[in-house]
C-alpha cells in the first residue's frame, strides 16, 4: 500500500515539472480562445474532461463556430484523436498481465487518461527499474495523469478569466498561444517527408476549401492531405 | 439557450467519439498490429486534419485574431519556430519569444502606423 502510494506520488512529482508546464500554456491559450467563442467555464472543463485532447477540441470549437454540421464536426473530432488507439493498444498491456490483477473496466477507465504526454512519458519511465512492478506502474500512471489534468483545467480557467480583463493587445498575445505551441509542434515533428506532405497538404487543402465548403474544410484536408502522405509512406516502406 | 444545449449535446458526442479509439485500444490490445496499413492511413489522416486547422486557424482565424494583421501572425510563427530550434527544441523558449512578438509588433503598428 506504501509502495502505491509511493509510486503515485513519483508519478504527480515527476508530472509537475515540464510536463505540466507545458500542457499548461497549451491549455491557457485555450481557455482564452473558448472564452472567446462564449464558452462558459463549465463548458471549457466539461471539454477537458470529456475530450482531453487539446486538438480535437480546438477543431470542436472552430467548427461550431463556423455552423458546421454536426455530423461532420464529430467525425473530425474523432479522427483527430486516431493517434490514441495506437497509444492505448501499446500502453495497457505494460500496466496490465494477462486476466490477473486490475479488472478491464478500471483499464477501460484509465483510457481517458491518456494523452500524448502522459503517454509519451509512461512508455520511457516504464521501462526504467523503479516501475518494473505492474502496480507501481499503474498508480504512477495515475499520480502522473492526475498532475497533467489538473494543470490543464487550472490554466485553461486562467486564460478564459485573464483574456476578459487583459489590455486588447496582450489579449491578441494570449489567443494566438496555442495555434503557436501547435504549429511549432507540428513543424516540429514533421521530419519525414511523408509527415512534411500531410503538414503542406492539409494546410493548403484547408484554406483552398473553406471558401467554398467551410464546414467540411478540415475534413477535406485531413483526406486529402493524410491521403497523399501515406501514399508517399506506402513507396517508402516497400522499398525497404 | 437553444445554442447552449445544442453545444453541450454536441461536446459529449464528441467525447464520445474521442473515447472510441481509446476504449478499443483497451479491448484490442494484444490482439492486433498497430502498424497495419488501414492504421498508417488514418494516423496520416488526423495529422494533416489538424495541419490544416492550425493553418486556418492562423490565417483565416475568427472572433479575437481576426483583428490582428496576418504578417505578424506569420512573421510570429515564424520567430517562435526560430527560437524553439535555437534553444534546442525548447518549447517555453519558443512561445514566450514567437508571442513577445507578436504583441510588440500589434503596438508598433498601433502607436506608429
């Protein structure tokens, strides 16, 4: 029992520092964007929670504000979250052993946890020695997800508070924070040229659009440009 | 209020929707390959699905940013990569710098143009 709540406490610790820090003024920009758009704070929370991925609800934001169909709009929600079925499908089975042990439901809960932090973090940590255990591995998970979330709901609360009393021109500042924090993100990442195709794709395709089709836009970039990127992967992979 | 239940309505569908990969993740773990060919494809998919929302985002932006100039939402996207990359990929670095400018050039043209 001591050793668990160890393990949590390694876990909320270790999540404290960068990682918080970091989802935090992804998440500021983000409660000054919703405030924006006349979310009330409990909508802003209700989205962390429910969400708890910060594209897909900037891409629910943009497209209720743009009178999206609602069809389209969940679709594009979901397919911007895609990248957690791979994260989950590799995560668990390191926390979890065959039938014994935790009950599916509580993994099954613990799957709304994951983020690309919390994910990124515990697939590192998880294999260093202290967390060998399975158990160890669960609660620090836990204590780490717990820190993350707690952070994003705080400061997603501060921006929508701080973007009604700031001055116009750093009000500009906090709005335009997290389009920043992703586009560096991106760019960041975009290493292969199959990555660089679908940057460029679905950024072309997604203005070219939305003069004529706004509410379908993101879809269409997210088709046409993930299309082509994956062709280019496909000659890739043959090749080797 | 209409538009309000309508949001709240619409915001669980979409944790709905979000939840699907993660729960499946859960009850397929194990038993399938997560470099399958259909997976790449909608991996590629949701990445340029949010490429071309943060391009709009920052070039044809709504509400608050559409009041600002979209050179200086470029030049700060661009100073804010600059920075990310010469502080060796640190993200603080990068947004504090990339929004530092953009407020600072929004002032400028206030005061001076």
């Amino acid at each position: 029992m001591a050793l668990h709540r160890r393990a949590f406490g390694i876990g909320a610790r270790e999540a404290l520092g960068v990682p918080a820090a970091v989802l935090g003024a992804g998440f500021l920009g983000y409660g000054s964007l919703a405030a924006d758009a006349g979310y009330s704070i409990w909508m802003t929370l209700a989205a962390t929670f429910a969400i708890w991925a910060l594209p897909g609800q900037l891409v629910l934001m943009e497209m209720h504000a743009g009178g999206a169909a609602v069809a389209a709009t969940v679709l594009a929600v979901s397919l911007s979250a895609a990248r957690f079925f791979p994260m989950t499908l590799t995560l668990m089975p390191l926390m979890r052993e065959g039938r014994r042990g935790r009950s599916l439901w509580q993994f099954l809960l613990a799957a709304q946890l994951v983020s690309m932090t919390t994910w990124a973090v515990a697939m590192r940590r998880f294999n260093e020695a202290d967390l060998e255990d399975l158990e160890a591995r669960w609660h620090y998970f836990l204590g780490f997800s717990a820190v993350c979330i707690g952070s994003a709901a705080l400061f997603a609360i501060i921006g929508q508070l701080l973007l009604v009393t700031l001055p116009p021109l750093l009000r500009y500042g906090l709005a335009l924070l997290t389009p920043l924090y992703f586009f560096v993100t991106l760019v960041g990442e975009a290493q292969s040229r199959s990555a660089f195709t679908a940057l460029v794709c679905g950024a072309a395709t997604a203005l070219a659009l939305y003069s004529v089709a706004p509410g379908w836009s993101l879809l269409g970039a997210g088709f046409i440009g993930g299309t082509a990127a994956f062709l280019l992967q496909g000659n890739h992979a043959r090749r080797d | 209020m209409r538009g309000a239940t309508e949001l709240w309505l619409l915001l669980l569908a979409c944790g709905a929707a979000t939840y699907l990969w993660r729960g499946f993740g859960v009850l397929l773990s194990g038993r399938i390959n997560p470099q399958s060919a259909l997976f790449e494809w909608v991996s590629c998919v949701a990445y340029a699905l949010v490429a071309g929302l943060i391009a709009r985002i920052i070039v044809m932006p709504s509400g608050l940013l559409a009041q600002t100039a979209l050179t200086d939402r470029l030049l700060a996207c661009a100073v804010a990569f600059i920075a990310y990359r010469l502080a060796r990929r640190n993200m603080f670095v990068g947004l504090v710098c990339g929004v530092a400018f953009f407020i600072g050039a929004g002032y400028v043209r206030k005061t001076f143009v």
